[in-house]
C-alpha cells in the first residue's frame, strides 16, 4: 500500500492529513498575525483592510463547600469543590476581521476555554460574513454566537462586563453558545432612540458536559428566533423569543444505557430531552454615567414530558467609584413543577436512583446573592474579586449545574473569585 | 417691567460673556461635520446613537462614518455619554467580539481629523476649536453638554 504525502503536513498517515476547523486556527493564526503586523503598524491615513483583536480571563474561582463541584456553565466537566481552581474561568480568544469592500467584511474568532472534554482545545466561536448594503441592514452567514439572551452571545468575554462571571443561573444553563445558520439586523432611528430588531436560524453546534465522563453531542438541533430593542438615552429594553427543536447524542459510559432503555418507547419519551422547547425573555437595562443596573426574566417552555418548564433571572445593580465599581447581583433559577421521577422497566441492571437523577438534572431550584467590584487598572485590563453565596434547595441538588454531589450535600456553597479581564 | 427686562438683558450677558470665556483659548472640542452633510446642528442623543454604533446614520440620512482624535477620546466620551475611558472600551468589547459594529476610526491628531471629514460627506469627528479649518462645518460645541445628564452604554 502506498502511503502519500500532503504538502502542508508532515503526518504520513491518512487520519493525520485531515484538516480540521481547530488544527486550521493552531497553524494558520500565527501566520495571519505576522501578516497582519505591517498593516496594523501602517494602518494611519488608509482604513486597516485587516485587525486582530483579542480577549482574555485568567481566573481562580474557590469553591468553600467540599461536597458539590461549582461550574460556570453546562460545558464544564468539573469545577472547584472545597478547592480552587483556576481552569473555570480563564480564557483567550483571538478575532481577526477583515474589510473585503462593497459593504463585505468578514471575521474569524478562535477561543480556547475549559471544554466538555476537559481540555482548552481551541474552538471556533464565530466564523461569518456579513453584508451591510447600507447602515439600516447587516446580514450574516456561517457559525455565530447564539444571541438568545442580552450579552449571551459576548459571555465569554469578561472584561465587557462588571462581574467575574455572569450570573450562573441565567447564562450557565444555556445549551448552547454558538450556532451555523444567519441572521439579519434592522436598524430604525425613532424619537431619540433606535429601535431594532435581530433574526437568527440555524443548527446548533458543541458539546455539553453531563459529568467527568459522559458528554452530550446537541449538534442537530434547530433553533429560530428573534429580538426586537430599543434603546434611548440610558435604557435598554428588549424582548426576545426563540425556539428550538433539540437533538442530543449521548457520549461516555451512560450511552449503552440510553440504548437500553430506548427500547421501551415509553420509558425514553419520559427521561429524553429531546423535543422543543420555546424560550422567552425580557431584558431591561439603565446605563447612565456611573450608574449601571439590569433586569433580566426568562421563561423555558420545555415540550418534552420529562423536562419541567423553568423560570430564571436576575437583577444587578452596580456604582462607579473612581476605578472602582461595586456590584451587587442577586439571580435565581428555578422549575415550576418538581422534578418526577419516571418509573423505569424492572429487572434491567440499571444503576441504583439513575430515575432520580434523570429527573434532578433538568430541574433547576437555587438562588444567588454576589457582592463585588471590578477595578479598572489600565484602559484595557481590569480586576475582578467575586464572592457568590449559593443557596439550593432540595429539588434543585442534583440539576446539571452541579458536579460530583455528595448526597449529604445541604445544597450550600460560598464562591470567591479573582479575575484578571483583559482586551487587546 | 423695565428693570425685569434689564435684569434679563445683564443676565444674557453674562451667560454670553461665561461662553465667550470658556471658548476663548480654544481648547473647547467642537464636532464637525462635512459642509454637504446636510447637517446645521445635532443632538447630544443623535451624537451618542452615531458615536456608539447604534445607528451609523446622520439625520439627513447619509451613512455615517465617526472619527475619534485619539488625544482626546477620553474627554469626548466625558462629554457625550459622562463615562470613563475603561467603560467605553467594556462597551466596545462587547460589540466587537459579538460582531456586530466596530468602533470609531481613531485618528492620531487633529489634521487628520480634518482631513478625513473634508474629504467624505457622511464623516463626522470632533476637534478643538482653535484647530477649525475652512474645509469643515463645526455642529456644536461640547461645552454646552458638560451640565447635561442624559448617557447610555447599554448594551
């Protein structure tokens, strides 16, 4: 058998000589970035055809309750239990964009953040182009951030933002963060504002994590949705709408399980999250001088039966002083029906209380205070200190937000945490 | 009635004579516009729409096209929206690793302000009044936002 040679790769094996989207970031960004040198250095008197910008968190998050892992989002595997770690919150991410002309541009946005999988694999968070025939209308293509609530789709970017982290039981359930498909944006001066309005369709894309082991595949699923703000003076109102027709594949030591119990079409219709799910949201902000407060509400309507329908939001409040800015943020998750546990066929070798955590892990019920304050030490970094008193009541302990709980668990937990949020 | 009117005439004057004052050694940052942008005056709500990526578009309906001076860039933003430096990028932040607008062109010094808004109709930057040059129309001064307290970096 012969074996062939790639001219870009040195791997003689097949499997090797595949190009994936992360392997084209590892290798292609160090050399855009020497490209890009000489025309950001000469970039005055012409408009820079080319930019690269990039963001980044380095994060120790201490969690002071030994008996339940803290995590940021659904796509963490592990996180801080009675110990600090410093894998939940850092990240770097790396934007190019690129002017083509004729009201063409496109961008390219690589992050490398703690994953599914347990590593910082860099990822591709948003590859588009976009087509701005004048300055009422842009339209995208290609992977996007999915923009389902205020700041969903710039979470990752922590010095856009006061707190160490956004508040867990709004944005950490999302089940997803970034989308294939295109959306559209209508821009209309009204009064002294401008009202606007966003539409997106596409297909999900990433990994979710269930635990240390087992992850969730959600590529597949269909989601379309809206937005409509208005924005003047100092506020910010927005309502927003979107649904999604979800689609999971099982990985890790509990997919030969789910295989097992798909043969009793009853039982897996009472454990499956698959179905749609409708989610509404109202968002209001008040954003004047040094004053900073938002109110956030959303509303899951979850079609399938095992998946109560849940409410979540929060409120924060925040006070420039100087370089300081104390913040403070209380949010709240919660299922309005309690979880049920579905009764499963007897007489298969099913782990003891799996039905139990079937249903624990989609039924949110915890509430959050956090106290903090970011200090601006320079135009572009800032630091962050957090402290987050979680409270979770009995229904709530076992949701997926959670890792690793121990059953004693009192459904407590006291996070601090210390960022360095920078931009460049 | 005539000592009400007097009264009111001293106290124009003196309000004519407190702008005159704060004008006088230039320094007073003053937003300019292209002469064909259709444009005699803009409010401090328009100036923030166009300056923060809201909506790139002049009242008379041209594309806008913002230019920060960057040595100045701190005290604008003071002026239009009463937020630091460090805000104002936050803001950008978002904006721009969302991919939704990008930030104002930043100009290094006031010729080129200038040069850029004499050269392109939907332009519109801001320079210190001692440094106006013919080939630009000034919109407003600055000075007369300082008092006011209507901001916003909403998201």
């Amino acid at each position: 058998m012969t074996r062939y040679r790639q001219g870009w790769t040195t791997s003689t094996t097949p499997k090797g000589a595949i190009l994936n989207a992360t392997t084209l970031i590892r290798h292609l960004l160090p050399i855009l970035l020497l490209a890009a040198g000489p025309v950001l250095g000469e970039a005055t008197g012409q408009w820079p055809a080319l930019s690269v910008r990039g963001f980044g968190t380095l994060g120790l998050a201490h969690n002071s309750n030994d008996q339940a892992g803290f995590i940021r989002d659904v796509t963490q595997p592990r996180g801080p239990k009675g110990d600090t770690r410093w894998d939940l919150d850092s990240r770097l991410g790396l934007q190019l964009d690129l002017d083509i002309g004729n009201n063409l541009s496109a961008t390219v946005q690589g992050i490398s953040r703690y994953n599914h999988a347990g590593n910082f694999d860099p990822e591709l968070a948003w590859g588009f182009v976009k087509f701005s025939p004048d300055d009422s209308l842009d339209l995208r293509a290609g992977r996007l951030g999915w923009d389902i609530y205020m700041l969903a789709d710039s979470r990752d970017v922590g010095y856009s933002y006061l707190w160490a982290r956004p508040p867990v039981e709004y944005y950490g359930p999302l089940q997803f963060s970034k989308i294939n498909g295109a959306d559209l944006v209508l821009r209309h001066s009204l009064g002294n504002g401008v009202l606007w309005g966003k539409l997106f369709a596409g297909q999900a894309t990433g990994k979710l994590s269930l635990d240390a082991r087992n992850s969730v595949d959600v590529a597949g699923t269909d989601l379309a949705g809206g937005h409509i703000n208005y924005e003047t003076g100092p506020w910010l109102a927005r309502l927003g709408y979107t649904r999604l027709d979800m689609e999971v594949d099982i990985n890790g030591p509990v997919a030969p399980l789910m295989d097992l119990l798909a043969q009793f079409p009853e039982v897996f219709e009472a454990i499956s999250p698959e179905d749609t799910y409708h989610l509404y949201s109202v968002g209001l902000v008040f954003d004047e001088g040094p004053l900073q407060a938002q109110l956030m509400l959303g509303y899951q309507k979850s079609e399938p039966p095992g998946v109560p329908d849940a409410n979540q939001g929060y409120v924060s409040v925040a006070y420039r002083m100087g370089q300081w800015t104390p913040f403070a943020t209380a949010s709240f998750a919660n299922a309005l029906s309690s979880a049920r546990t579905p009764e499963l066929p007897p007489g298969l070798p099913l782990p003891a209380g799996i039905g139990d955590s079937f249903s624990a892990n989609t039924t949110p019920d915890q509430t959050t205070l956090s106290l903090g304050a970011r200090y601006d030490l320079w135009e572009n970094i800032a630091l962050k200190v957090q402290y987050d008193h979680v409270n979770v009541r009995r229904d709530g302990r076992g949701y997926m937000l959670w890792r690793e709980q121990d059953s004693g668990w009192d459904g407590r937990a006291g996070v601090f945490t210390a960022t360095l949020d920078f931009v460049f | 009635m005539a000592a009400r009117t007097l009264r009111h005439l001293i106290l124009l004057a003196a309000l004519a004579w407190g702008c005159q004052a704060l004008a006088d050694d230039g320094a007073e940052l003053v937003l300019v516009v292209h002469p064909d942008s259709g444009l005699t005056t803009l409010s401090r709500d328009e100036a923030i729409n166009i300056f923060m990526g809201r909506h790139r578009q002049l009242p008379s309906g041209i594309t806008a096209l913002p230019v920060d001076l960057a040595p100045a860039r701190a005290e604008f933003y003071q002026l239009l929206t009463d937020k630091t430096l460090a805000q104002i990028n936050s803001y950008w932040a978002r904006l721009v690793f969302s991919g939704r607008a990008s930030p104002p062109r930043q100009a290094q010094d006031a010729a080129e302000v200038l040069d850029i808004v004499a050269n392109s109709r939907g332009a519109i930057g801001y320079v210190r009044r001692r440094d106006l040059s013919a080939g630009v129309r000034p919109l407003v001064g600055l000075a007369t936002w300082r008092n006011l307290q209507t901001a916003s970096t909403a998201p």
